[in-house]
C-alpha cells in the first residue's frame, strides 16, 4: 500500500510540475499572433534563442508560426492535403505525376514567397518535391518504400 500511495504522489509531483512550464510569450509576439491567427486553437509556444514558434490548428489545418522578438511574423508552416494545394499547382503535379499518388503537403511562406513540398507515393517508391505558386516542380528525394 505505500508503494501505491508513493508511487501516486510522485506521479502527482511530476505531472503538476510538466503542467506548470508555462512558455512566456512576448506581448509583441502575442499582440500579432491574435491579429493575425484570431481563429486558431489555443497555440502551444516555443522559444529558440530570438525566436517564438506557436503550434496549433487554424481552420482544421495543423499551423506552426514562427515570429521575431519584434513580433514579425516570420515564417508559417501549414500541414495539410492535396485538397488545400491551389488548383493550378494540383493540377500540374497532378499531370507530371499520373502515375502517383499524393500523401501530404506542407506549405511553408516566408521572405522568399510560398512553396510547397508534396510528398507523393507509388507501389515502390516515395518521392519528395517542391513546387512552386506555378505549379514549377523539382525533385528532392526519391525512398525505397520500406512498408511493402
């Protein structure tokens, strides 16, 4: 019986103590995160270095945001399928790629512009390629696949 009752209060100990690491979030970065992401889902927050990264779901796509310590929005990453692609890009990958299917998106916008990079599958192999807001593609990598 003390074993269970100890075991339950360090189990108790180290829960409190993972849900009290609150990450603080500067009020510049927060401020534009709600202009913003107003629809998101409650984000959770990491800080590198001058950097904060908020994690969450905005209109049922998963959504990472990156923001300087000014509170500029830096970069977005959003996760998301080949529904979501505009329909000019779909439509070029779609053609190149006939014999593929389509497994996930991620587009990433920053500096640079948007660029999408589609993960695609065959019976044999996984393909990763970028496209552009074109619908230009290259490929990155080709993979064996190891689940057949």
């Amino acid at each position: 019986m003390k074993i269970i009752i100890f075991s339950a209060v360090i189990f108790l100990g180290i829960t409190a103590t993972a849900a009290s690491r609150v990450t603080p979030v500067n009020e510049k970065v927060r401020k534009t995160f709600n202009e913003v992401f107003s629809n998101a889902s409650t984000p959770a927050w990491n800080v590198s270095g001058d950097y904060y990264e908020a994690s969450f779901v905005n209109a049922s796509v998963k959504t990472r945001a990156l923001f300087d310590s000014k509170g500029r929005l830096v970069q977005t990453i959003r996760y998301y399928t080949e529904n979501g692609l505009p329909s000019n890009v779909l439509y070029k990958v779609k053609q190149k790629y006939a014999q593929k299917k389509m497994c996930g998106v991620i587009e990433i916008t920053n500096s640079a512009g948007i660029n999408y990079r589609i993960v695609l599958k065959d019976d044999k192999k996984y393909m990763h390629i970028n496209a552009d807001t074109n619908g230009e593609t290259e490929t990155v990598a080709v993979y064996a696949r190891g689940d057949k």
